[in-house]
C-alpha cells in the first residue's frame, strides 16, 4: 500500500527544509505519481535567477540520503530534482502575489462571468482577488475559486 501524497510532500519539505533555506532556495512543489508500473517522486524548486544541473545533483544528494536514512515510502520509487520551468505552478498565494505583472493561465472550479480558463497578464492580487487582463477585457477572478494557477507563455 502507497503512503498518501500528502504525507509524503510534508516528510519531504521537512527533510529539505533548512538546507533549501540555508542555500537560497524556493520549494516549489512537490509530486508522488505512479505512472505505469513506476513511481516518481518528483521535486521542484527554484531560486533568484534559475537553477541548473549543479544545483539540481546537489538538491538530489542530499534528498537521497535523508530518504535512505529515514526510509519513508516503502514502495521503490524514481528521485528527480527540477526546475518548475518557464511554466511555473503558483500553487501559494504568495506565488501569486509574485507574478504580479507577468502572463498567467488560471483555471476555476466554477465560472466566473461564463468562463472557466483565463489567460493574460496579471495586473493585481489584492483582497483575495487576480486582476487578469485578457485582451482588452479584465477579468476578476476569487483566489478562492481558483482550481490551478501558472505562469505562461503566450505568444
């Protein structure tokens, strides 16, 4: 039986914690999935002006050991480190709050003015609540009825 997601986001972020902090690092997200018949336990995280390979192989190290000496998920899994890439979750409001004057592609749980998907420029987080203007229409939309929020790239 598979430990549950969350249980094992909350052991990782504990065990990367301080040394993410200690070395300049953001904890973007953390993901368990099964793909096929194989696990992934997949980390992403970030820093000001990017991260690369170095960074990643160092995060990976040190992860791997505490895993290996705590042994939290008894199934057998694949550790990969990353870059959340140029499409980054905003999984926080914080995040958010982040990308304030950059393009973002949000999602809702219901719509909001007919639509369920908003693409454009974040123009403000305030009160709760995304500025997105899309074209030349604005759009409010309730961070509380926000299903996935990212940045994007549109073209």
């Amino acid at each position: 039986m598979s430990t549950p997601k969350s249980k094992i986001k909350q052991t990782v972020e504990q065990m990367l914690g301080s040394y993410l902090e200690e070395n300049g690092f953001e904890l973007v997200d953390v993901d368990y999935v099964k793909e096929g018949s194989n696990w992934f336990l997949r980390i992403f995280v970030d820093k000001e002006g990017g991260i690369d390979i170095d960074d990643c192989g160092a995060i990976s190290e040190v992860l791997s050991a505490r895993l290996d000496e705590n042994d939290p998920i008894p199934e057998a899994y694949f550790l990969e480190v990353s870059s959340p890439g140029a499409e980054r979750p905003l999984k926080k409001a914080a995040d958010v709050a982040k990308a304030v004057g950059k393009d973002v592609y949000v999602t809702t749980y219901e719509p909001i003015s007919g639509l369920k998907e908003f693409e454009g420029r974040l123009l403000s987080f305030e009160n709760e609540e995304m500025l997105i203007s899309a074209g030349k229409k604005e759009h409010v939309v309730p961070y509380a009825k926000v299903a996935s929020a990212r940045l994007a790239i549109i073209f």
